[in-house]
C-alpha cells in the first residue's frame, strides 16, 4: 500500500511538472527567426484555434489581403472569449491569401511581450513569406501607425463575435 502511495505520488509530480514546462517557460524572444520556429515547429500556429466567429477563410481589406484566416494561441483564445485584455504571451496570426483564396501571400503575426514596446501596444509584429522570408519585424512603422487608430482595442481590428 505504501508503495503504491508513493508510486501515485511520484506519478503526479511527474504529471504536473510536464504539463508547467508545457503551458509556460518556451515562450520565444521577439528574435524574428526564433518567433517563426516557434510559430511553425514548437506550437504550430495551424492548429491553434480560430478567432472567435471567424472559422473559415473570409474577405480581408488593404493592406492585407484580398482573404484572411485568423488563429489565436490558448492564451489568446482565453482573454477574446473572455473579453479580457490580450495577456502576456498571446499570439495572433493572420495568414493573408489572394483572390483565388489559395495562394498564401504573407502570414503576419502579432505577439504581445509586456515592456517590449509601450509605443505599439507592447506587440511584436511580423511579416513572413509563406517559407519564413522575414519581410518586417519587431517595431515596423507601418504596422503600428495603421493599427494605432485601435488603440483603444489593444491595437486589434477584429473583435470576436
Ligand atoms: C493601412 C492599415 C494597416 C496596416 C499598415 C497594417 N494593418 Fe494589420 N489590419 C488592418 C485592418 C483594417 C485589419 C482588419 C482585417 C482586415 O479586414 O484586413 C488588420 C488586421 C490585422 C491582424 C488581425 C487582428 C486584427 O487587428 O484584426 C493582424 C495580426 C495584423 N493586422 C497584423 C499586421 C502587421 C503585422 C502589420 C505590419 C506588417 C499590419 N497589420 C499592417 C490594417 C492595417
């Protein structure tokens, strides 16, 4: 009975220290090439859920593209159903498709890492091609400036329904 006690103890440390390395500490930097490993190999953001009351592909405005898919990562997820803040380590992932909705233009993400940029929203924002080609990232003008008339709604356009 005792081993058995300490079998089950054991297991359970074991349980939960895997499940603490899982949902927390593998956050990447806002190193451009380390965040795409991250979003593509360690978390691939394809199967991560889509933003709430946007499930499938559907048409985008300039400057992105012409049809959109939108993902979240857990944490994401949470504060949209939620209708909290974006919290630390949340993950947006727009995936930008042409007319003929198949060709993948770009994949543009936003990464919320506190302290990293008070100015945009505390976001690290990226342009990938669809093979990683690093086309923008970390603190790009652009970005910020166009997002910025969102401020009020933690610099996102889309809001869940
Ligand atoms: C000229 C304005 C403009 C610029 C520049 C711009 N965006 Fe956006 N962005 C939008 C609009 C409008 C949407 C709403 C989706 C849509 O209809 O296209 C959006 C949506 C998004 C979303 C989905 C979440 C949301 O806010 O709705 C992400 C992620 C995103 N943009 C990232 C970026 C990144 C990264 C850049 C820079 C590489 C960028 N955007 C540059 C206007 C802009």
């Amino acid at each position: 009975m005792k081993r058995l006690v300490v079998l089950l103890t054991v297991t359970c440390m074991l349980v939960f220290g895997m499940a603490m390395m899982a949902s927390s500490g593998d956050m990447p930097s806002t190193d451009a090439g380390e965040f795409w490993t991250y979003i593509t190999q360690t978390n691939p953001y394809q199967k991560w859920g889509k933003w709430p009351g946007y499930p499938g592909i559907y048409p985008g405005k300039s400057p992105h593209g012409a049809y959109l898919k939108l993902f979240a990562n857990a944490p994401a997820l949470k504060a949209l159903k939620e209708g909290k803040p974006m919290p630390e380590g949340a993950i947006v992932i727009k995936e930008n498709y042409g007319k003929d909705q198949k060709t993948l233009m770009a994949i543009t993400p936003m990464y919320k890492v506190n302290g990293y940029n008070l100015e945009g929203g505390d976001w690290f924002w990226g342009k990938y091609g669809k093979d990683g080609t690093i086309m923008a990232s970390g603190k790009p003008k652009g970005c910020i400036k166009c997002h910025a008339v969102k401020k009020d709604s933690d610099w996102l356009f889309t809001e869940p329904k």
